[in-house]
C-alpha cells in the first residue's frame, strides 16, 4: 500500500533501440503527489520514459529514484506502481469483480480483506454495480473504469496512465476527462500521464513535459507552456492551431513583421536585428488597417472562425470570436495584439525576454 509520498526523480536517461535514440539523456523531476503530463506525438520518448519509471524498461544510462531510493534496477512489482494501458488489459474469463481483485491476490493480501477493497475502488470510479459483469459484457467506457479501478486497488506509490483515453469517443474522453481529475485528487498519489492530445494534458495535468524527437524540450505547468513557450519548437507544437511564426525585425521597442512596424508593450533592450515573431490565431484581428494578408479558405467553426490566409506567401491562421462573411483569395487587414507577440532568436531558437 502507498506511503502517501511517489517523488520521481530522472537524471540523464538514456534509452537506444539499435541506432535509434528513443531517449537522449532525460532530466526530470515529479513531486509527490502531483498529477503531471508526459505531452509529445509518436515516437517522441513519452511512452518509453513511462515504461522506464514503471520498471518494464531498463534505461541505457542515467538513474531513477523514487522519495530518495535508487530505484533504476529494480523490477516494476518492487516498484509500487500501477499502470493503466492504452488496451486496458483486462482478463476477459474474469469478472470485473475478480479484475480489480486479481492484484491482491498477487499480493498475497488475505481472502477475507479482498471484497471491501474491490468494492471501495470499484465506487471510486462508479462500476460497483458491474462486478458480475465480463469485459465483453462492458462498453469501452466501462472497460477502462475497471481497469483504473484495478490500477488503484492496492494504492500504489506510483499511478501511471499510457493514453487511457485514446479508444474512447469524443463525447466520452471530455467526461473521462473531469473523472480522472476527481479520482486523482480523492487518491492523493503521483500520477503521470501519457498524452499526445495537448487539449487532455492542458485541463488535467498540474504540470507536464514536452517530449520532442527523445528530449525534453520544457517543463512548467500548463499555463507557463502555453503562454511562455521556451523555444521556436514548443511555440510550433503547442496549440490548436499552433502559434503563427513569422520572420520579422526587432527596432527600437518594435518588431517589423511584412514592411508593418508594431510597437510592443513589453519594452526590451535587446539590440536590433532578425527575430522570429510568434502570435496565437486568437490574438489577430481583422481590421481596416494593418498588415496585408491573403485569405486562402475560411472555416466556419460554428461559434467563431478559422481563417487561413497568407502574409507574403507565408501561412498565417487567425481564429475570429464570430462567423463573419470573408471569401477566398480576398485581401484583409490583420492587426497582432502587440502585448501577445512573442520574440525568439533564429539563430539559437530560444526565447527573447
């Protein structure tokens, strides 16, 4: 049973399947307690560094600790960890009742206490009145309920989700979604959770790390990465749509960007020369006057609008908080929110403060 503490530590993991580096020395450090997410597509190294923290992968290099214990060795039952998979894993001949049970029973924990405990963590996640049921008896939904239900059963120090998410339903992951938090925060134990859905890691997760080609390329809470990001390549990943990039110069307190001078509100020192100049499509407007752009194809979202268009042949996307009429290869006028305009450097990729 859990200790009431889970503090990860990873210092210079390294992960090599043949010639490929699914992991190039990997740093980071989980709090106790703390609900944080592993973001980054396929084949970044989230998924691997979670395999690794579960034990089910030996790292390469580098070492692992859990609350101080070198843990880089050890096999995953010396652990404490439960870990939810993207399949859910269930014994199919098995009810659900002797699903959640089944890692008691391999714990060795007495008949007599097993009922009370699968009971308890069947009502954490809302099935107690399936524990006679089969999994093919169960909708996908009900499938991964019992395999969380499972998961916490014997209150691991460690919970560990792959993309439990992925085989749900729209509609059902934005439920799922809140349900996860809820359990989390009932539980009080370190979860880390696998996501390459941005939208899940940036509602759910307390703080999380952006996996990029086997590195982590930032760490921070949600709203630090949305609204710092730390590198051109955090600024093109996170988003829905991602940041607009433009090639612009920095002058005298304003960057240039298409012949457009924009005075920023946030002063700098910095010398002149290039930058790349960042916004989000829901920080530029149309107006009558500003920089000029081509719209490519407008899509109506609904409530608001995505515009593509294209500033001298670059791709610029602007989200509009209402449906407006604007046709195809018209030319607009887009004004950038000066106090929303992020600066990096071309050379080094990095922020510029």
């Amino acid at each position: 049973m859990s200790d009431g503490k889970g503090r990860v530590t990873l210092r210079g993991i390294r992960k090599d399947y043949g010639s490929f580096q699914a992991l190039k020395g990997i740093d980071l450090d989980i709090e106790a307690q703390e609900f944080f997410a592993l973001l980054g597509p396929s084949g970044s190294g989230k998924s691997t560094t979670l395999r690794v923290i579960a034990g089910l992968e030996t790292p390469d290099a580098g070492t692992m600790t859990v609350d101080g214990q070198d843990v880089t060795h050890a096999e995953p039952g010396e652990r404490n960890v439960a870990m939810v998979f993207q399949n859910y894993a269930l014994y199919p001949h098995m009810t659900v009742e002797q699903n959640i049970g089944f890692p008691l029973r391999m714990d060795g924990v007495p008949r007599s206490q097993i009922p009370p405990l699968v009971l308890e963590a069947a009502r954490r996640v809302r099935i107690d009145h399936l524990l006679h049921r089969r999994p093919g008896q169960l909708s996908g939904g009900q499938q991964q309920r019992c395999a969380l239900a499972r998961a916490i059963v014997r209150r691991p120090r460690l919970f560990l989700l792959d993309e439990p998410l992925s085989n749900l339903d729209a509609q059902l992951r934005l439920e799922t979604r809140v349900e996860l938090k809820r359990l989390h925060r009932s539980l009080d134990v370190t979860t880390v959770y696998v996501t390459h859905d941005q939208e899940e890691a940036m509602t759910i997760a307390d703080r999380m790390a952006v996996f990029l080609d086997g590195e982590i390329v930032q760490v921070g809470t949600p709203d630090d990465v949305f609204n710092r990001p730390d590198n051109l390549a955090v600024a093109a990943f996170i988003g829905s749509p991602p940041m607009n990039l433009l090639p612009g110069r920095f002058e005298d307190g304003a960057v240039i960007l298409a012949g457009e001078r924009i005075a920023l509100t946030h002063r700098s020192e910095r010398a002149a020369g290039d930058v790349v100049a960042g916004i989000r499509p829901s920080h530029i407007r149309v107006a009558e006057t500003g920089v000029p752009a081509r719209v490519v194809l407008s899509e109506n979202l609904g409530e608001t609008m995505l515009v593509n268009a294209e500033i001298e042949g670059r791709p610029v996307k602007v989200r509009l908080p209402e449906v407006r009429r604007i046709g195809d290869g018209e030319t607009v006028r887009l004004v950038f929110e000066p106090n929303h305009i992020h600066l990096f450097d071309p050379q080094s990729k990095r922020r510029i403060d």
